[in-house]
C-alpha cells in the first residue's frame, strides 16, 4: 500500500478484497467485518517505527475521535491530546511503549473539532514467533457519557450535601445499633464538634436527653419505617447549656439496619404558643378594658376588666346588647372609629362611653385591626382606659396652673425650657439672683455656651437621653455653670422631655444651687483624707494610695515602691518641755521639709503623733529608698527656731520595699514599722531596711509583750493583803486600772502568792568605810512560765514602752516598802541604824503626775517611814526637761524619800540644774568603775565625779565593783558606798534575809 517515510500502513479494512480468500478467506472476511463493526476503537501501532504510528484505526476509532483514517495513519496517538490531559497518565503510556508492556489507564483526550471526551485505553503488546515486539494494538472506549453521570451523580451528591448544610434543621445517619453513622455540619456545630467526631459513637455519647434516647430504640425496635415526634432537649455547647423544642422526622433505610433522622426546631414555634398563652392571660389580667369582634364586627371578647367597667357579665350578653356600638356615647364617634379600623387603620383618642346603668365614663379608646401574616383583617380589638378620673384631676391642675405659675415665679431653683437643641425658651427670675443673668441675656441662647467645658460631655449624654425618654425625669449630677461675674457655680438638675406636651411643648430642667454644700462636701472629703495640723494624706489616704500601688506591682510584675516610716526622735521631750504649741509648729515644719525631699508621684503622710510616712513610687531599687531616706534625714536634722527657742530634732526611719509576699496596705506598713523602731535601738538619727529576722524579732517581742501583759494582770489575782489584827476594812481595786491603785493594805505587810510570775531580788549596798551592808537595791525578776527566768534587759524597756512600766513599777514599789517592814520587824543587825532600799522609778512613772499619789498610798499603806526609801532615776530621764523634773523630785523630797541619779556619767547633765536638783545620792555608772585597774589607771573620772557630789552636799555610790582593786582604789578616793558582784549578786529576800543575819564585813 501506499507509504509515509517508507513505513508500511495497513487498512485491514480492505484486507478480504485481496487474494487467499480460497485459504480461510472466510474467516478472515468475518474478522475484519467484526472490527469494523464493533463500537470500540481499535488502532494498531508499530512498536519498531519512529515515534510508533498508528497503522491502524477502525472505523468506531474514527467515529469517537472524528478523524477520518486518512488524517489518523501515520501519526502517533498524542495527537488526540489537549491542554487538560493528565501528564502523568501520559507519562505511564510512553512507559508502557518503552518497555513493551500491558497498560490500561483512562485519560482525556480531544476529539478533531475541540471537545473533549473521557477515553478507556488498554493498551496491548504484539510479539512475533520469537517472542520479539512487533507491535501494540489500542482498544478505545469512550466513557464520557458515564463520567459525565458520575460528575453529575457526585455534583448531585454534593448539592444535596450543601442543602443539608444549610437547612437548618439538624440530619444525623444512626445504625440499628444506636451508633452514629454521620451528621450534618449544623449538628455537629450545635455540641462544638466536627461531623468526623460523631462517626462510630454511640448516640448517647453526649448526653442525649432520655426522650430522644427512647425513640430512637423504640423506632428500630418497630415495624414502622417512618416516624414523627417532637422532643425536648438539652443542648452542651463549650460548657453552656440551652434547651429547645425539635420536631424529628426519622427514615429507615439498609433494609432496617439505618435511618436518617432530621430534626426541625420548633423551639420558636413553642415559645410563640407559650407567648400566645402568656398574652391571654396578660389580656385576661389586664387593668384595660379589652374586647374583641370579629370582621363582621360581632362581639366574641371581653376581659373581665372590660365586664367590670362596662357593667356587661358576658361577651354573649353584650352582643345581644348590640355590642361595641352600644357602649358610645355619640353614635358619630362610633361610626368613625369602626370605618377607621374596618378600613385596616388604627385610631385612638379620649371618647365619651356609657356602662349598661347608664353612667357616663371618660374613656382612652385604642381601636386597631388585627390582621393574619398576608395582612388580612380578621378581627377588631378595642382597648379602653378609665381615666375620668384622670381628667377631673387635669381639670383641677388647670384650676392651679396660674397658681403653679406663681410659685414657678417665684421659686428659689432656676426653671428653665429649652427646646430640643438646648436652646433657652424660658427661664425662671431666681436665675438673675443665682447666676447673674437678666432674663433677656439667657432667652434665646444655647445653656451648654454656660457649662464647663470639663462637663459638656456629660450634659450632652444626659440631654440626648433626655430627647429619646418624653416625660421620663433624668437626674443631672454636680455640674458647674458660669456665673455672670465669671466664677463657677455647681448646680444639680431634672430634666424632663415633655416637648409632646401641649401646655409645655418642651424640656424642662429644674436646676438646684448647690455650691456651698459642694464647696462644704469638698472641705470634708479633704479633711477626711488629710491631717488637719499639717495637710498632708492621712492613714485613710495612704491606704488607698498604698492600694493602687499594689495593683500597679499587680499589672506590672517589674514595678517597685518602697514605705518609709519615719518617727520623730525625742518629740515627747520637746513637746512636753516647750509645749503642746511648740510641738504642733515642729510637726508642720517637719512635713513641709519632707515634702521638699518628694518627687513628683510620691506621698507624704501623717499618721498621728510624731509618725510619718513616706510612698516612694516607682523606684529601681532599695538604694533609691535609702537615697530618699538619707536626703530626709538631713533635712529633718537642720536647726528650727521656734517660739525663740532653737530646736533640734533626728528622725528614725524603717525602710520596707515592695515584694510579691505583701498582700495588704498593712503588711507593709507593719514591717517599715519595725524596721523604724529597730533603727531607734540601734541609736536613733538612722535608717534601717526590713530584713525578715526583724520580722521574726518584732514576733518573738510580740508573744513576749503578750506574756508580760498576762504575767502583770496576773498580779491581780495573786497579790493581796491579809487581814491584820485590829486593821480597818479594806477595798478592793485592780492594779491595772488607769489609776494603777493597789488593793487598800489590812496589815504592815502580807507575803505575796507562790504562784506570782514575779519576784523582787535585792543586792546589797556597802558602806566603804565600815564594810557593813546599810541597804540594797531592789531589782525586779520576771519568772516566765515557759522560758523560766527572764533578764530584765528584755522586759523592762518594753514595760516602759507599752506602759505596763507603770502596774509592774508600783508593784515592785510596794513589795520593797513591804519587805523593809518584814526586816525591820526582825531587828537585824545593819551598818547603821536605818536599813533603806533603793527602788528604780522609771521615766514612765517620773513624767506622770499621778505617781506621787501612789507613792504616797505605798507608804501610808505599808506604814514604811519614807527615809528608808530611795528612789533611783536615770540621769537621761531627769535631764530631758529640766524644769519639769526638779518639780518632780522637789514633791518626792517633800515625802521624805532620797533621790539618786542613777548611771550618773551616762548622759547629758548640766550642772546648773544638777545644782537645783534636791538629789542625795550619785550612783557612778558600772561602766567607770569596771576600767579601773590595780595601777589606779582610769580612776581620774571616778575621782571627779566623787569630788562633784562631795562639793554639792550629795553622796556615792559606786555600781559593778568587781574586784579587790576596784574596792580599794575606791576607798582610797574617798568613795562612801558601793554595789556589785565583788559583795554580792542579787538575791531574793530569803537570802538577803540570811545575808543580813550573818553580818558580814568587807
């Protein structure tokens, strides 16, 4: 046949006119019919020849592709490609030709005028009798039309799909098993899953209601293959739950084995039929006369508010009566009202009505149609309000209006209209006397021209609520308005919209002057938040400023402030020195000096007495806090010249920094506190920064005050006098009342109880010169029911502090007068011829004028001879206000007791009131005596000071003698008496009893 590029092309189609047919032409004849005749495409490729030509195609081939054969031989098959054929489809075809394989793929290809067309290829190789590859015949189907029906299948499938998506009822597929099979996005939406996390669960994995659980089971369990129920239930979404009402609608399919349910929600449904109830019964107890007719206007309602006012029982009784009509006074009303709603259109107005008796009503009349959904009538509702009363009421208010108007008129608060925009249409006479204006100046003029601008904001908001409420009161706060002259008055107002009503037709705003309570309230509030001596924050003020500090350091992890507590050393000396006035002027210079050492942010409070403190904000550290507290110091240490006296004061500061441990305002507080006071026991003028041994310390300290105060109301209860021969009655009064009075003595002296907490030691006090004991000091000894004995070193300083100096020091007042009686009683032999003791009086006691009295109880009480008592008082405390302090002692010379300095040496004495002081006795402080060594080194100050005392008449004693050498170089400086170890340590008053019956000699 014919060639292209010397390639043999065959048409098998022609084959049976060639010769051989007498050798199986018949067979070869039906073979070649039957290609021709079959509807798939059949083309054959030479495997050998370049690019592998089709040298073969049949007719089905041609009629698929729309080739003809001519334009088909001789090419090679990609020719049927196009833009959207699959590469990789093609790729496994040239694969397939490369390696002489089978391969049955499906691909797109082109047919000759454009269109495309789905082809089912299977290719097949050809081998000769040696097995080597000749050929490749392609069979071609054509499955477009099949495709096409499964995209239109799956398009369908997939349409359906998004319907179910966007019903919004919800669809779910469950087996016979109870397990779900599928749900639609709307169900799985509604429990916050996906559709993929119902799959193979069982229905109740969610809780599902028992209702709903129960009809499922009973729907499988049944013969029926459709069912409908409405259920309730429950719904959990992310944690919340909500009930609805849903109409379900359940299919089976698979023979029984599934169904398909779907639900409606009828939630709407049923709230609007429990809504329908509700309104009846709203109807039913309506205070409103109903009643309803229907199109034709025949009476079918009444509400029994309607029966009541009308006097008719019942709807039928009314309708014989001739019904609504029957009821109007002006049978032209009537008329007008039916044909405006018959017509479909509302009316409402005051008519004149008639009850069956015949009495006349002033009626509110609202007539409406009621209309279905498509706007059809198919009623009338006539809704009646009784207001004849109401009317006479307005009859008599016109009665009073001018009445009305003179008071307006004349009113103290400002009435004013306006209209809808703010502009003044009238305004009362009282605005001319509060703020200033004539009437003509406002009239005209916008209000919110006078308002501060600080305050426009909130008039405008209130005003705008004003114009959406008619004849709804809204309050106007605190507002201020410009006077005339050009200060600010504040004004409080009610405003009502009554721009509907004919007699107003606009806003009125009655305005109330109140600035003098504001400026009052003002005053108040400062005073509440401030001291009123230095104007500073007071406690309550510091609190809140100390809690937004804390929700800083809440909001800002990085943030720091830091509490300076700040204490006035010896304030109590000058105040009680120079004066209450002297004090208060100190207190006020000393806040404005801090207040010159803040930065701008930080706090200077007072909170009473001489105790400040100092909010430090937003600090990088405690070295910033000790900075501030360093520049305070300083300046609270700068001489001040009050009342002509120049003063000088220290301060003591505590420093506590922000930490996430501190919850409340308090805590803090607290612990500045402490740390101020340890900076006082550290010497005072200082600062100090809480640390948590302070805290542990200042606790500690705390339970002891606490067992120092039980131990001291003890003494209460383990004290007393007993009855003593021929004594008078007693009376009975507790030692810690104000007055600190002990119970009135019965005898000379009684001996306290076993079980007191505490005891008196006396240490012996000896005459140098003979050797012999002439008296002791008494010293005060705590027994601590856990601890066992305490030193007074950690009790007496906080007695003093707390004030229970004061019960405990007049106890051991009491028991030392009652214990020289008990000695005197025995006649024991001393070094002359009166035994005294020595009793401290501390500076609580010395400053309170009540505390000669007592002593003067003591000793008509214990009957001791008052030369046989001493009194001992700290050098410090006698100098601290000098002219108060010899008052003192010249009251307690008067009594007849001796007065020691004690510690002399220690302090600050002057010797011009030392001079005045009408003190015995100088006792040289321990500290002097325990340097004095064998070779007299430091002597010279014990010397001098003997020599003082000599020259002013005054005796003394010298404390913590140790040794030999001390008691010998204090005779040879003429020393008269001395105490300490080297004769005795104290002992309680059996030993001292035992010690005075030996009589020794040193």
């Amino acid at each position: 046949m014919g060639n292209r590029d010397n390639q043999s092309i065959y048409n098998l189609d022609e084959v049976g006119d060639a010769a051989d047919r007498d050798t199986g032409s018949e067979a070869l004849w039906l073979r070649d019919r039957a290609l021709a005749a079959t509807t798939t495409g059949i083309v054959i490729v030479d495997a050998n020849a370049p690019d592998s030509p089709i040298i073969y195609c049949n007719r089905a081939f041609e009629r698929i592709t729309g080739y003809c054969a001519g334009e088909i031989l001789g090419r090679n098959c990609r020719f049927l490609q196009g833009p959207d054929t699959d590469r990789t489809t093609v790729a496994k075809i040239r694969e397939a030709l490369r390696e002489g394989i089978a391969l049955q793929v499906t691909i797109k290809n082109y047919r000759k005028d454009g269109t495309p067309f789905w082809n089912k290829l299977s290719l097949s190789p050809l081998r000769d009798d040696s097995g080597n590859l000749t050929h490749f015949v392609g069979t071609q189907s054509d499955l477009s039309e099949r495709i096409e029906v499964q995209e239109a299948l799956q398009q369908a499938n997939d349409q359906l799909q998004t319907i179910l998506e966007a019903v919004p009822g919800i669809v779910s597929w469950i087996s016979s098993d109870l397990r779900y099979l599928g749900v639609n996005h709307h169900l799985a939406k509604l429990h916050g899953l996906s559709p993929s996390a119902f799959v193979g669960q069982d229905i109740g994995f969610l809780g599902a209601s028992l209702d709903f659980y129960s009809f499922v089971v009973d729907f499988f369990a049944g013969d029926a293959t459709e069912a409908v129920k409405e259920l309730s239930a429950k719904v959990k979404t992310e944690g919340t739950e909500s009930a609805g009402h849903y109409l379900i609608v359940a299919q089976k399919y698979d023979r029984g084995n599934a169904a398909c349910l779907v639900g409606i929600d009828i939630t709407e449904r049923k709230r609007a039929e429990e809504a329908l109830v509700l309104t009846r019964k709203a109807v039913e107890s309506s205070s409103d006369a109903i009643g309803i007719s229907d199109v034709s206007g025949t009476h079918i309602y009444q509400n029994p508010a309607f029966s009541q006012l009308f006097e008719w029982d019942t709807a039928e009784e009314f309708k014989l009566a001739g019904g609504i009509p029957a009821i109007f006074a002006d049978p032209a009303v009537a008329r007008e009202v039916l044909d405006t709603i018959a017509r479909g259109y509302s009316w409402s107005g005051e008519i004149t009505n008639r009850t069956k008796s015949g009495k006349i009503l002033q009626v509110l009349l609202r007539a409406d149609a009621i209309k279905d959904p498509t706007g059809k009538i198919v009623g009338l509702i006539y809704m009646n309000t009784d207001i004849t009363d109401r009317k006479r009421t307005e009859q008599e208010l016109r009665e009073s209006e001018k009445r009305f108007r003179s008071l307006i008129e004349n009113a103290r608060d400002i009435i004013v209209i306006l209209d809808e925009k703010g502009f003044c249409r009238y305004v009362s006479p009282s605005a001319e006397r509060i703020l200033g204006y004539p009437t003509a100046e406002v009239l005209g003029r916008s209000v919110f021209e006078l308002i501060h601008p600080d305050e426009l904001p909130m008039v405008d908001q209130v005003f705008k609520g004003v114009i959406e409420m008619p004849r709804v009161g809204l309050g106007l706060a605190e507002y201020r308005v410009r006077h005339k002259d050009g200060f600010w008055c504040v004004l409080e107002a009610v405003a009502t919209n009554l721009l509907l009503e004919p007699s107003v037709r606009g806003i009125v705003v009655n305005c109330h002057d109140v600035t003098e309570r504001k400026v009052a309230e003002d005053q108040l509030l400062h005073d509440a938040l401030h001291d009123a001596l230095t104007e500073l924050p007071n406690r309550a003020l510091l609190t809140d400023r100390l809690g937004q500090a804390f929700a800083r350091v809440q909001r800002h992890p990085n943030y720091q402030f830091a509490v300076l507590f700040l204490d006035l050393d010896r304030f109590k000396v000058i105040n009680d020195s120079q004066g209450h006035r002297t004090g208060d002027r100190l207190l006020v210079a000393v806040a404005r000096r801090l207040l010159t050492c803040l930065r701008p942010g930080d706090t200077a409070a007072r909170l009473g007495g001489d105790e400040f403190v100092i909010l430090l904000e937003e600090i990088q550290g405690v070295d910033e806090a000790i900075a501030q507290a360093k520049g305070i110091l300083k300046a609270i240490e700068r001489p001040l010249y009050l009342e002509g006296h120049k003063v000088l004061i220290t301060a003591s500061i505590g420093i506590a920094m922000s930490t996430d441990k501190y919850q409340w305002p308090g805590d803090i507080l607290r612990d500045a506190d402490i740390a101020m006071y340890r900076a006082k026991a550290l010497g005072k003028a200082r600062y100090e920064v809480f640390t948590s041994a302070m805290h542990t310390r200042a606790v500690a300290l705390m339970h002891l005050e606490h067992d120092l105060r039980q131990s001291i109301d003890e003494l209460n209860l383990t004290y007393s006098i007993v009855d003593f021969p021929g004594g008078e009655a007693g009376e009975n009064s507790p030692l810690c009342e104000i007055d600190w009075k002990l119970e009135r003595a019965k005898s000379q002296f009684a001996p306290p109880k076993l079980e007191c907490p505490f005891t008196v030691y006396y240490q012996p006090i000896v005459c140098l010169k003979s050797g012999s004991v002439i008296g002791f000091e008494a010293l005060v000894r705590w027994l601590h029911p856990e601890r066992g004995l305490v030193s007074p070193m950690e009790f007496i300083a906080m007695a003093e502090e707390t004030g229970l100096i004061m019960p405990l020091g007049l106890w051991v007042l009491n028991e030392s007068c009652r214990q020289i009686i008990q000695w005197q009683s025995l006649n024991l032999p001393v070094g002359n011829s009166r035994l005294t003791v020595a009793v401290n009086l501390s500076g609580r006691q010395f400053s309170e004028p009540e505390s000669i009295d007592q002593i003067k109880q003591v000793l008509q009480e214990t009957g001791v001879d008052a030369r046989c008592l001493k009194l001992e008082i700290t050098e410090t405390v006698v100098m601290e206000d000098g002219e108060a302090a010899t008052a003192m002692l010249s009251q307690l010379r008067e009594l007849g007791i001796a007065l020691c300095i004690d510690d002399f040496g220690t302090g600050y004495s002057s010797l011009s009131y030392l001079h005045k002081f009408p003190i015995n006795i100088l006792k040289v402080d321990r500290s002097f005596v325990s340097r004095i060594g064998a070779a007299g080194e430091n002597l010279e100050i014990v010397r001098a000071i003997v020599m003082l005392a000599r020259s002013l008449g005054m005796e003394v004693v010298a404390e913590g003698v140790e040794t030999a050498v001390q008691l010998a170089q204090l005779r040879a400086i003429g020393c008269e008496y001395g105490q300490g170890y080297f004769f005795s340590k104290p002992l309680d008053s059996e030993a001292a009893t035992t010690l005075l019956r030996r009589s020794p000699q040193w």
